[in-house]
C-alpha cells in the first residue's frame, strides 16, 4: 500500500520538512548527490519520497541507538554554509561534533598503495598541521588518508573523517582502530549516506568533493594518473577559493604522476609544513623557514637518505652507484640507518621509510578556530597502523596566527 502520489502509506501533510528530510535521507536509492540537487531546484521534498521511505520517528530512533544525527543546511553547526559543494549536499550524518567551517581545515589526501615514506610524510603534515591549530580532514582510506588522521590524532589535534559509506559500516575494516581513535577523541565522522550504506565505487567522488568543501585547502601527498585525490584536487580548484598543495615526486615514480601533472597545471609545489603553512597566511619565522641539514647525520648516512628520497626500492647495488660509496661506508650507513627507523631492508632492496625530524619550533601566536577534543584521546596506534613507528618529517610550527585566505588555485 503506498500513499498519494506513490509518497509512503505514513506521509501525510501535517508533517514537518525535518521530519521529510530525515526520510528521504534514510531512503535507499539515488546518489545523495542527486537528490541534493533537485532540492537546490527547489523540488519539493515530499515529492521525491518513495513507498520504502523509512518512517521519519523510525530512522530518528536507528540514529539514537548509533549514537548519530542528521544535519541540514541552516542547522547549528552546518559546517558547507560558506562553502557549499558542487554538486550541492543536502545532509551530513555525522557521529562527534559537527566538523568546523572550511576556514579552519585543511585536506590531506592521497592514494591507498602510497610509499611507506609517503605515509610518513602524510603523518607529519597532519600533525603538524593539528599543532598549527588546524583540522584535518581526510577520507578514511588505508594509506595517506589513514596516516594524516593519525598524525592529526598524535598532535591531539581535531580530525574529520569523510566517507562514502554508512557510519555504521566497518570500511575499510583495517582502519576500525582508527575510527574507534577518532571517536574517543573528539573528532568527527562524517557521511552523506544513511546507516547501512555499503561502499560502492560510485560513492567516492562525490565523497571527494565533500572533503575539498570542508577544507579551505588541498594538500596532495601521493597521486597517480588515475588517483581519486586528483578529483579532491580539482573540486577545490574549480572552486576557486581552495588552494591546492602537492609534494611533488621523481618523474619515474607512477605514485607521483599525478602530483606532477597537477604542479604543471598550476598547484603550489610543497617542499616541507612551512611551504605549507605561509600558502595559508601564517607568519613562520626565519628559523623556520631554513631547510633542515639532517644534522645528526654523518655524510654516508645523507647520501644514502638522498638516494632514497623518492619513496622507491633501491638494490645495494645501484644504491652503491647512485651514491659513489665504498661497500664499507654504505654498510655502515645503512645499519645506522636501520637501526634509526629510518629505512628497511628487504630482500628486494632498500627503501626509506621516515626522515630525520627537525627540531620544533615553538608556536608564538593564536591558532585557527577549530574545535576542542573533549575525550581523553589516549589510545595508541596499532603497529601495523600507517606511518606508525616513523620518526616525523622536518615539521616547523607557525609564528602568529594563521589566517586563511581565498586564492584562486587551479588544478
């Protein structure tokens, strides 16, 4: 049985716009994306109920049990006010605080196969980004996207999770850890599909353009030709008020093509946080801004870290020709290096796994807003966790207050 106009049997027209709302995101079907849109056309939203929309007290009560809520556009707290995606977004699922207007994040992203150096490059830029003062947000994935939350997460910073999923849906499943983390935190997960939602490919790059609008900027890690951060990449881009920020990688390495390609399209080149941290408007001081020696390092050690930068395994054999050392200096090298975390040898080579971190600077000035952590957040990474274990990247705070600002990045 099904009620006027094929609307469900319990729809009648005393019923509130919340109360329609809260069904028609509950109800199976169209991307939330599309549905978005023809509300933004100004459809009425009863119209596009259908017979198996879920009695609005039913999915209020399904959120209570999952510890989650529903907000709209105007809501306190609807954070894509400022900036709204394109296509629009209707709603938010969200478990933990609502996550704070675009202003006050910034974006890590990258693929899920990246580079063990990649992942701890991701790991430091996240947590130096938390100390900063800013958010960061990212999409859940294993890799790069799982790295920089945990970094936000060992900072004590605030983290956002955006996925394309329900939020009751252990995906991926080698990151329930970190979810577990985020929540007892005090960050924030965050989905535009109703409990139960599976992970379809179709989902995630119209994820992707969720986290771009949460986001004031874009900071690629790793990217090939195909990756899905290049979509997160252009949705800030073809806003024209996101920056977009890319580590950029050896031209052989198909991890980095995309990286490549969006520099040559005209993105900010990121060489260390402080690249980063002036792209934003913060004032980082002179000492700060020095590129580190790797002081620490005897001259061996440097060369062979140098050799390794581009993430990729290396045999001891081209190592010794790509750094003119002697077989007794580069053994010697590489065990110190080994022994530091610095680097892993395997039967199929050598590869770099961290970078020496510098000393910190103290941060002299206020942070962006952002919200504050209210759990204890005192729950360590599994080892097996991205980047876990790996000393940070050269990491410099800010001086004074970061402030963003809107500069057209294309990408």
């Amino acid at each position: 049985m099904t009620g006027p106009e094929g609307r469900p049997p319990w729809w009648t027209p005393r019923l509130g716009e919340r109360e329609v709302l809260l069904s028609l995101a509950a109800t199976p079907g169209p991307l939330p994306a599309a549905v978005a849109t023809r509300l933004a056309e100004g459809r009425d939203p009863s119209r596009l109920l259908r017979a198996h929309s879920p009695e609005p007290a039913a999915v209020a009560a399904r959120l209570d049990a999952l510890g989650l809520r529903l907000l709209l556009p105007g809501d306190e707290g609807w954070p894509l006010a400022a900036t709204p995606p394109d296509p629009p977004c209707a709603w938010l699922f969200v478990s933990g605080p609502a996550p704070p207007e675009a202003a006050a994040s910034v974006a890590v992203v990258g693929g899920r196969r990246a580079s063990p150096l990649r992942r701890a490059a991701a790991r430091s830029i996240g947590a130096g980004l938390a100390r900063a003062g800013w958010c960061v947000v990212s999409g859940g994935a294993v890799g790069v996207d799982a790295a920089a939350h945990a970094g936000a997460l060992d900072a004590g910073g605030a983290t956002v999770v955006v996925l394309g999923c329900g939020l009751d849906v252990p995906y991926p499943r080698a990151n329930t850890g970190l979810f577990a983390r985020v929540r007892a935190s005090g960050g924030t997960l965050a989905s535009e599909h109703p409990p139960g939602s599976q992970p379809r490919a179709a989902n995630f790059l119209p994820r992707n353009r969720l986290i771009a609008a949460l986001s004031t900027a874009v900071v690629v890690v790793e990217a090939a030709e195909d990756s899905g951060s290049l979509s997160t990449a252009r949705a800030a881009g073809s806003r024209g008020v996101g920056h977009v920020l890319v580590l950029p990688g050896a031209p052989w390495d198909p991890g980095a093509a995309g990286c490549n390609q969006l520099i040559r399209d005209g993105a900010t080149l990121v060489r260390s946080l402080t690249d980063i941290l002036e792209e934003l408007g913060a004032s980082v001081g002179a000492a700060a801004t020095r590129i580190p020696a790797w002081s620490g390092l005897e001259a061996p050690a440097r060369a062979v870290l140098t050799a390794l930068i581009d993430g990729q395994l290396l045999t001891p054999g081209r190592l010794a020709a790509a750094t003119d050392l002697a077989p007794a200096s580069l053994d010697a090298a590489l065990l110190d290096l080994e022994l530091a975390g610095l680097i892993r040898r395997t039967a199929a080579g050598v590869q770099a796994i961290g970078l020496p971190p510098a000393p910190a600077t103290p941060s002299t000035g206020p942070a962006p807003p952002r919200p504050e952590p209210n759990g204890g957040g005192a729950e360590v990474a599994p080892p097996d966790a991205p980047g876990a274990g790996v000393p940070p990247l050269p990491s410099p705070e800010a001086r004074g207050p970061p402030v963003a600002k809107s500069v057209p990045r294309g990408a």
